[in-house]
C-alpha cells in the first residue's frame, strides 16, 4: 500500500496530525503506534483520581531512564512516557496549562517567528478545546478536547491552598489560562465532563477512525 503521510507515534502529536491531515479525503494516512491498541477499556487508565496507575510498571509507560545524574549521586531518573493510543496523554496528570503568553511574544522577537505571539496562538488554543463552563475571549467552546474548570466549593483542600498562596502575598487569578495567568487560581484539567481522561486518543482520533483514508496500526 501507499500513503501520502506516515505518521510515526499516535501520540499528543500524532493523533492531532492524522485527524486534521485526513479531513481532506484525498489524502491518505498511515499512522503508527509501537506501544499497542487504545487501553480505555481499564478503567484505571481513565479515572482521574488513578492518575498514578497508569506510570506504574511497563504496561502503558516505556518508563526511559535518564543517563547517569551527577549531581543526584549518579542515579537514573524515570522519564515516562506513554505506550499506546493517546501516547503521553493517557498517563499525564491531565493539566491543562498553556505557555506563558511572555514566552511567546519573546518567540515573536526572533527573526522567522513573527507569527508566533500570544495573541497569533490564541486562536488555535480556543480552537482546541472545548471547556465546561463555556467559551469566552480566551477559551473555545467546541474543539476536540475537553477541559473542565474546578467548581467553587467542590474540594475544601483546593480552596485552603489558593487561600494560602493569596495571604502568602501571592496574586490571585480566576483563570490560569486567561488575562492573568500569574498567581493562585483553579487549574484546568483535560478531563470530560463525564470524568474521564479526554487524551488526544478520545479528543481527536476518535472522530477520524472511521475516515477510509485512514489507517491505524498498533
């Protein structure tokens, strides 16, 4: 067989580049993932609270060490990263924090990257998404991928810390992702508002399976 693009990984970047390339049926994928199928049926995988479970041993982490580290008495430190549909995104700690807007205008300083402000990304930012408690200047309201917001009152620890930072002198801000991003605030998670785990698998390869010019393999 031939295809116009082979995609190596069907990671947070993978999945991303074989959805958007594929909605053209002209074009043709292959896309492919060495660390095995999509692992949503253990639930493990996608409850939120079990975020820890899925770094655990070798099933759906390839669990890369580090070279030997000088200054930590020559240990190997784990670096983990996801085996399977989704790659990363389905072991992350699914937060969703985008960068500094200051970093990007930075990058717009250089020569070639004048495209590439805050203010040139945030629409791609607000395209992605799809966040619960709807759409405003800085987030989207109907992208792949979820995100939902902490709700006042809905965990007592949550709000004790955002107090402690605001009376350690610390700003505070209602939005991590917004005008402020600076300070102690709610932070977003890329969780749907079923409480599952929204990796790039669920947000973005789910709608392009079914597309003819598409092929997966595991």
């Amino acid at each position: 067989m031939q295809f116009d693009y082979i995609i190596i990984g069907a990671g947070s970047a993978g999945n991303v580049l074989a959805t958007r390339l594929t909605e053209d049926p002209q074009t043709t994928v292959l896309l492919l993932e060495a660390g095995g199928p999509d692992y949503r049926f253990d639930f493990r995988t996608q409850m939120p609270a079990a975020l820890a479970f899925p770094l655990q041993g070798r099933r759906y982490n390839w669990a890369y060490e580090t070279e030997p580290e000088p200054h930590m008495n020559n240990r190997r430190m784990e670096c983990g990263r996801g085996k399977g549909l989704g790659g990363s995104s389905l072991i992350n700690g699914m937060c969703y924090i985008r960068g500094n807007a200051m970093d990007l205008d930075n990058w717009a300083s250089a020569p070639g990257l004048e495209h590439w402000s805050y203010l040139d990304c945030l629409p791609y930012y607000r395209k992605a998404e799809t966040r619960d408690i709807g759409a405003n200047d800085y987030h989207g309201g109907d992208g792949p991928v979820s995100v939902t917001t902490p709700k006042q009152g809905n965990n007592p620890l949550f709000h004790a810390m955002i107090e402690a930072g605001v009376q350690a002198g610390y700003p505070r801000t209602d939005d991590l992702n917004g005008y402020q991003q600076e300070g102690f605030g709610p932070m977003d998670r890329t969780v749907t508002p079923q409480g599952r785990r929204a990796s790039t698998a669920r947000g973005y390869l789910d709608q392009a399976r079914a597309r003819p010019n598409l092929t997966i393999r595991t």
